[in-house]
C-alpha cells in the first residue's frame, strides 16, 4: 500500500541520491542503526533524500551547503514507532493526539473512527483527509457495529453506510467487531460488513475476549485477521495457531503486557512476526509516561529483548497492514522516520526524524502540524433536552421488594444482583448504612427516558457525578445525594457536556469535553491534567478498579458483560433481556 505519494522529480532525486551523484538532503551518521529485518545493530550511514531514505551503508553520501547533518555518534537509530490499535478519543481528540505521538517517537496510527460517527460522513471524510496532512501518517478504521443494543441497522452501520467507509482509501480495516452475538445470529448488515471488507482486501480486527478455540475459528473463517485481547499467553499462541495477529496490549484498562511477556518466556516459544504491541486507547493519565514508547518500554522492563519489542512497534504491525515497503523499517526507499535513542532500553527518543525533517527533540515539536478547525463539524448538540431536571429524577422509590444492584466485578464488567435494602420515611430507598452504594441512572435526553439502579463499586459516599462521556448517546448520573446530582446535570449541560462532581455542597470537578460530550479540544497536556485530577478525587472516594474513566465511558455499552445500563432498560447482553425497564423522565 502507499503511505505517500512521491512525484518524479523526488523519485529521479532518490536515485540519484542513492547513487552518489546527488548531494543527499540529510546525513544521519555515527549511529547503531536496528536493521528491524535481521534483528541486529549495525553503525551504518542513514542518508534521505527528500522525504525518504536513499542508501544505509558504509559509504559516506555527497553533501552540499544544504544538507543536514545529524551527529549521531554514539546514539542508537530505530524506526519511528506504529501504533496500530488507536482509540484517539478518550477526552483527547485525533489532532492533539497526534501532537503527542510525534513528540514521543510514534509516527503512524490506525486510528478508530466511532466517536466521529455522529457526523456526515463527508465531514468524517474530511477529518480524515485533513489528519493525513499530519506528519504523522494517519489510517483509520471503519467501524462495523455501534457497541450498543440495536434492533435494527440504522445509518450509518446500515449497508450503505459501512460501504462508504469502508472504501474510503484512508480506511485500512474494518473492526474492531464487537458485536459478535450478531455475528452468531447471522444478522444481514454485519455478515454484508465483513465480507465486504475482505472482499476489499482489508484487515478485520476482532473483539474475543475469553473466546474458546471454537469461536476463534468461527472469526477467523468470517474473516477477522487479528484480535487484541489476549490476556495470557496461551491464549496468545491460540490466535497464533489458528493464523491471526495479535496485539500485546498494555492500556489503561488491560495492563497486560508484563503477564504475557513473561508467560511468553516461560512457554520457551520463538517471538512471532504475527506479534505487535498496543496501547489500545489509554485514558489521559497512562499517556502521562508516554505511547508507544512507553509501551516499548513496558514490554522490555518484563524481559523482552529490545529488538523484539521494536520489531512489533514497527516492522510488523506495517507487514500487517501491507505497509512494510513505506514504513516499519530504516532502509532504502521507506519513508525517513527514524528515531535517535541514548540506549537500546530508552525507546522514548532524543530526537525525532519524520518524513526526513527533524519533527521533535526532547519531547517538543519542531514542525508545524495540523489545525482541526473543530468549528466547521456539525456535532450534534450535547443537551437536548428542553427542559430542567429535578432532584426527583434521582430517587429510587423502594418497590417492597429485593432491588436492583449493579455490582462492578472491574473497571468495566458488571452484574446484577438483588439486595434487600431498607426504605426511608418518603418511601425511597435508603443508603444511610452502606457507604459502598449508590444511585445510578441512565439518562436518555431524545426519548426522555431514564433507567435506574443501584451501583456498588464506584467509590464511597459519592455525593454526585455526572457524565456525558459515555458509550452511548445517553447521560450518566451517579451518586447518593438527589439534589446535588440534579445540580451536577445542570452544570454539566451549561459547560456543553464533559464530567462534572460535586461533593459537600460543591462543584469540586470540573471537566468540559464539548466536542460531542465526550472529547475536548485542548492540547494533551491540559487533557492529561485534567483527567488526573477527576481520577485522584475518584480514588479519594475508593474507587478502587483500574480506571474510573472507562467505567463512565462502559457502564452504557452493551459488547461488555454482563448487566448494562442502556435506554431501554437494563440489559443482560448475553440473552439481550430487559432485566429492569426505564422510566419516563419525571
């Protein structure tokens, strides 16, 4: 596949460069260069012309007052990293993202699109072509199911619509499938999705946590081509055996990589060129200790070889998409990302060089990048309701009987149980005694409809939450105090949506995310920080999982077991039973 285009004059430069009779436009010399193909250090001569790499060896090039010479004496060159299981929308946005990837080493991304999906599509084609001005190389992914309940396909995960994205040139795969119970029942649409995209040529990434050698064939013969969610070794080595890729992940909500590592280790097995690494989507505060490199650096502190950990940052994951002869690697001909490190164990990078410009040093960029222009994208309004909503709303009338309770087995698994719980004097249930409860509702704005529970798990005396940022289309609302979570809505609607808590009578978090209630448009670092703060006064409270922003964003999403929260009730995703109707909206 082609990464960048290159006209006639760069390709006639390229040779000549490559020959010696044309002064080169940089000269990396003086490093140990990872020759990603052998797996071995070599301290060659890197020389670019142009956006491209036109010789490593021995030979010095010709230079000219032009010319950049990089001293890299003593320095050890990699190729720039490739993530290639992006989710850019986790309070970040793809542009800022990309700012940060670059400025860590990471220059090219497969990106998921879902939380563009409520645009036109040719807007999200247009934020896509737009990102591929980037000098990181950007790809995305076309969704093919929503990751919540359906009864039907709806635009755009109808036929026309998985069409459309699916054949846009930016898009290289389909997936992550989620929907795999509709897979089973043979639904129409996500059948047309898959074959469609095999029919294309494209990847099909899966969704298989905990999956059986059964299922996994049945994917494989469907035509998924890689899985991410392996959380043991021979669970690895299953997808490996039935010829699918896999993604060691290390994110915030699987920090995997070090168990799978060392489990890897001690099956005695060869590393696999069908192996990458991901960090799939981190939360703000993870990305804190970087991307890539942080993973890089993860997957060798848990012992494995610095060579094979950036032979699946690079070489593979650009195999996988048919990238290799563009990217992946420091040889002739691929574009010039190469990255300068102190030592082998380092990956996080001195230098960055991208598309043969030095792009960043030391963490900061030295290239202009890409501006979104956020204010041209017709986002649908975050409130849409016409109306104020009382602390009512928030009460849970006691029915007589066993209620309710959403217990969080982790971040983002959840069951329902039924508790015995004592009533108050207006006839609503009482949490008095349990600290460890508290209410939470699913608040759909357009059908003006709410499901209520109780949640055990989010923290201790959690006086109100309110959150946007959700799987679905719909509001969180989460606490022990009515009147407080009624305020939280009113000043999370009045900030255009984001995450808002309150507790002793006080806004003491607050969190805009107005690009659709779930992203912002702020530099990574502010939304880093940000982020941290919402997590620290959420671990205050005893939460106690692993990521307190990936329940709010799962608690909604019905590809997760097992109990969700969702418009039309609670729902048990296994048989796809309402457990708990909704309400309409006091």
């Amino acid at each position: 596949m082609r990464v960048r285009p290159i006209n006639e004059k760069a390709y006639l430069h390229l040779l000549r460069v490559a020959k010696r009779q044309a002064p080169a436009d940089m000269w990396i010399k003086g490093a140990r260069v990872l020759q990603v193909y052998t797996k071995e250090w070599r301290e060659v001569n890197v020389v670019v012309a142009g956006e491209r790499i036109a010789y490593v060896g021995e030979k010095e090039p010709e230079v000219a007052e032009h010319t950049v010479v990089v001293d890299a004496a003593g320095m050890y060159a990699v190729p720039g990293y490739m993530e290639p299981h992006a989710h850019p929308f986790q309070w970040y946005n793809p542009f800022s993202l990309a700012d940060f990837a670059l400025e860590r080493g990471t220059t090219t991304l497969v990106s998921d699109t879902m939380m563009l999906m409520s645009l036109p599509f040719a807007q999200v084609a247009q934020i896509m072509e737009r990102l591929s001005a980037h000098p990181v190389k950007q790809f995305f992914w076309g969704r093919l199911d929503p990751q919540r309940r359906r009864s039907h396909a709806e635009p755009p995960f109808d036929r026309a619509g998985l069409a459309r994205m699916l054949e846009h040139p930016l898009v290289v795969q389909g997936g992550e499938l989620t929907d795999w119970q509709g897979v089973l029942n043979e639904d129409e649409t996500l059948l047309f999705g898959l074959k469609h995209a095999r029919d294309l040529g494209k990847r099909i990434e899966g969704h298989h946590p905990g999956a059986s050698v059964e299922t996994l064939n049945t994917a494989a013969a469907a035509g998924i081509t890689a899985c991410h969610e392996s959380i043991t070794a021979e669970e690895l080595l299953r997808r490996l055996q039935l010829g699918m890729y896999v993604a060691l992940r290390h994110s915030s909500i699987r920090p995997d990589l070090p168990e799978l590592v060392r489990g890897w280790l001690e099956m005695g097995l060869p590393w696999s060129p069908r192996m990458m690494l991901t960090s799939d989507g981190s939360t703000p505060p993870m990305h804190r200790h970087g991307l890539m490199d942080y993973t890089i650096k993860v997957a060798i502190e848990a012992g494995m070889p610095p060579e094979e950990a950036y032979v699946m940052a690079t070489l593979n994951p650009a195999v996988y998409y048919g990238m290799d002869a563009e990217i992946g690697g420091i040889a002739p001909g691929r574009l010039a990302d190469v990255l300068l490190l102190t030592r082998p164990e380092e990956p996080t990078p001195e230098l960055v060089i991208a598309n043969g410009r030095r792009a960043a040093e030391k963490g900061r960029l030295l290239v202009p990048t890409v501006l979104p222009h956020w204010e041209q994208y017709e986002f649908p309004p975050v409130d849409r309701l016409g109306r104020d909503v009382g602390a009512d709303a928030f009460r849970l009338r006691h029915t007589g009987g066993p209620l309710p309770v959403l217990h969080m087995r982790n971040a983002v698994i959840t069951t329902l149980e039924r508790e015995e719980l004592p009533a108050d004097r207006d006839g609503c249930v009482s949490l008095e005694n349990d600290p460890e409860l508290a209410v939470i509702c699913c608040l759909n704005p357009d059908r003006e409809r709410l499901t209520q529970a109780l949640v055990r798990g989010y923290g201790r005396s959690l006086e109100a939450l309110v959150s946007t940022y959700t799987a679905s289309d719909d509001w969180l609302v989460i606490g022990r105090n009515p009147e407080a979570m009624a305020e939280s809505l009113r000043r999370v609607r009045q900030i255009g949506g984001g995450v808002v808590m309150i507790d002793g009578g006080r806004v003491i978090c607050e969190c805009p995310l107005p690009l659709a209630g779930k992203f912002s448009p702020a530099p990574m670092d502010d939304v880093i920080r940000m982020a941290e703060s919402l997590t620290d006064l959420l671990r205050d409270k005893g939460y106690a999982h692993l990521d307190p922003l990936y329940s709010l964003l799962f608690f909604t999403a019905t590809h997760l077991p097992y109990a969700r929260l969702t418009a039309e009730g609670i729902v048990d995703v296994k048989s796809g039973a309402v457990l708990v109707p909704p309400i309409p909206l006091p």
